[in-house]
C-alpha cells in the first residue's frame, strides 16, 4: 500500500493506494460514515478482491480519518466534491490508467452523487451502494425523523427548544442551536457522524436528487439492499422505476441490509466487476430489476 497526501484548498488529504499499481482501471472508493475513513474500507474482504485486478484508490475525506479538519467551519457541497476532484486529478497525472470508476456506499453514495451532478465527465462509470440520498423534502425529512431519536439519546439532551425543533421537521433548525452545536462539537460527544451531520446540516436535509437517473450520461450501476433499515429501498426504488434511462444498472438486493458488501459479499464483487467489464465493452446496457 502507498500512503501519501495531496493538498485540496486548505487541507492535506490523506490517500491511499492499492492493488495493481500498473492496472489500465483504476477505482476510486468513497467511504461512509459519514466520518468513518477510508481503512475500514480497507480492511474489507470484499474491497480486498479489487486489488487483483484493478488500482484502488482510497482517501479519507475532509475531517475523517488522517485529513485533519475543523468540522465547526462546515462541509459545503462544493468543497467536499472538490475533494474528490483533487483527488482524481492527483491520480490522474500520478498513475498510468486509461479508464477510472467511482464507487460511493452510504454516505460515500451521497458524495458520489453530487460528483455526479459536478463532474461525472471524469469518470468511466460510477458505482452507488446503499446510498444515503433522498429525492424529495418528505423523503429527507423521514430520514431525519428515523435518526432523530439515536441523536436524542446519545446527546441527551432535554432542553425545550431542541426538542421542539426536533418536533418542528427542521434537522437544521437543530443543527444551529448553540447548545446543540456546543455539545456535539465537545469531547463529551464520541459519536464522529454526528459531528460530520452538523457540518453539513445547512444543506444535508435539503439537497434531494429527483433528476439524478434521468440525468445520468455515464453508466451508473446501483446496489441496493431490500432490508436497509438505514436507506429505505422504497425510495430509490420507486425514482428508478421513473427513469427510462438506459445507463441505469439496477440490483435490488434480497436478504440484504445495509452493507451489501458483507451481508452478500460475492454477488457485490461480481456486479461491480461484471459492471466494468461491460462498461469497458460497449457503451450502454438496460435497466434491470
């Protein structure tokens, strides 16, 4: 494994790369969390399988892991996706591929998302596991009500006004109370998440994506677990059922939770690399259900 680090605005990334360091094909793997790094990643069989074949690129993104960050002067959109963006130009003038894939799973999907809508042109084709992305106001606030009793709990907070922003539907309403803020940005927190959540709670529970798959120009494969208890498959796949986008790669995955690539680890390795083989081959494939 290579470990070296790029600059991004303010900010030294911590990267790492795997694997085949002479490979055509290259795949760049967003990590969840959010704020989890990129070793746990790492450390997974099934990310293991990759190295054989293809050059793996891993980062930790911006507060996580070795990219030391200051999470109280927020996570923008635009900054977090110049990460990534960084990141592929570093690779691309570092190593000798001729083809890069993009894979982002939850909260990595999300970010993958948004790279998507900035510059999916950079990318071979683009890989979404279990994504952590809503397509309406309603369906962001329903996320945010599944999560709100965890936050409640592990923050134990029962002063009036939090609570009454919780009842009120206004994640960042609760994210900007001071005595929220203070208290998730204090060493009495252990929960990283939390902290990345309200680093981005000014747009996290705004930014849906209700034209994503229809405004896809690049092969886009999605994995998705009938039994996520976190991303509802309903969600993703009633808007997949809307597309008539020929670039969709769709699998809804049964007897599978969240971690699709630990509750059906070979089946996860084989669609991803079935994905780009035949992205490589031609241009186009149809949906499938």
């Amino acid at each position: 494994m290579k470990t070296y680090t790029i600059k991004s605005h303010d900010l030294n990334l911590q990267v790492y790369a795997l694997g085949n360091m002479q490979a055509k094909t290259a795949v760049l793997f967003l990590h969840g969390g959010p704020g989890s790094g990129a070793m746990p990643v790492i450390k997974l069989p099934a990310f293991q399988v990759f190295e054989k074949d293809y050059l793996c690129l891993h980062f930790d993104q911006r507060g996580s892991g070795q990219s030391n960050y200051d999470l109280k002067e927020g996570l923008p959109i635009e900054l977090i996706t110049d990460d990534v963006l960084a990141v592929v130009k570093d690779s691309k003038d570092r190593y000798d591929f001729t083809s890069l894939f993009l894979w982002g799973g939850s909260f990595g999907g999300c970010l993958a998302s948004l790279c998507m809508e900035r510059f999916s042109g950079e990318f071979k084709g683009i890989v979404l596991s279990s994504p952590a992305i809503t397509f309406s106001r309603e369906q962001a606030l329903d996320f945010y009500k599944r999560m709100s009793a965890p936050y409640q709990k592990r923050m134990d907070i029962s002063i009036q006004d939090q609570l009454q922003a919780l009842n009120n539907d206004a994640p960042e309403a609760f994210f900007a109370l001071s005595k929220v803020r203070d208290f998730i940005f204090s060493p009495q927190n252990t929960i990283h998440s939390i902290m990345h959540i309200a680093a981005m709670s000014s747009w996290f529970f705004n930014h849906v994506f209700p034209c994503l798959f229809d405004n896809t120009s690049i092969p886009t494969l999605i994995l998705q677990g009938k039994n996520d208890p976190i991303c509802l498959y309903q969600n993703i796949d009633q808007q997949i059922r809307k597309t008539n986008n020929a670039l969709i790669h769709y699998h809804l995955l049964e007897s599978c939770g969240h971690a699709v690539f630990e509750d059906q680890k070979d089946l996860f390795v084989d669609l991803i690399k079935q994905f780009i083989e035949d992205t490589l081959s031609r241009s186009s494939f149809p949906i499938h259900f």
